[in-house]
C-alpha cells in the first residue's frame, strides 16, 4: 500500500469516530472532523509521535 493511500484510509477512520463517542471533551472549534491524531494515538496506547 502507498503511504498517501494508507494516510487517507486513516483520517478517513479518524473522521469517523466524534470525541463524544469515546468520552472526550469536544471544543468549539475543531480544525478536523473526528478523532485528531494525537487522541486516536493515546487510546490505541501508542506513541504520539509515530
């Protein structure tokens, strides 16, 4: 798989999921919709940075 389809089929799952749905605190003002990479990364257990 190349890497831009492989980042497309993840911010498309990211997209799916509200942080509502999981128990986040939802802001106003979300520059993307659904999880953002840094809390989908925190509830798999992975690191952030990768």
């Amino acid at each position: 798989m190349h890497l831009i389809e492989l980042g497309v089929f993840l911010r498309s799952r990211r997209a799916r999921i509200t942080p509502a749905e999981v128990g986040l605190l939802t802001v106003p003002r979300r520059r993307v919709p659904g999880l953002r990479r840094d809390e989908a990364a925190r509830m798999a257990g992975a690191s952030e940075d990768y």
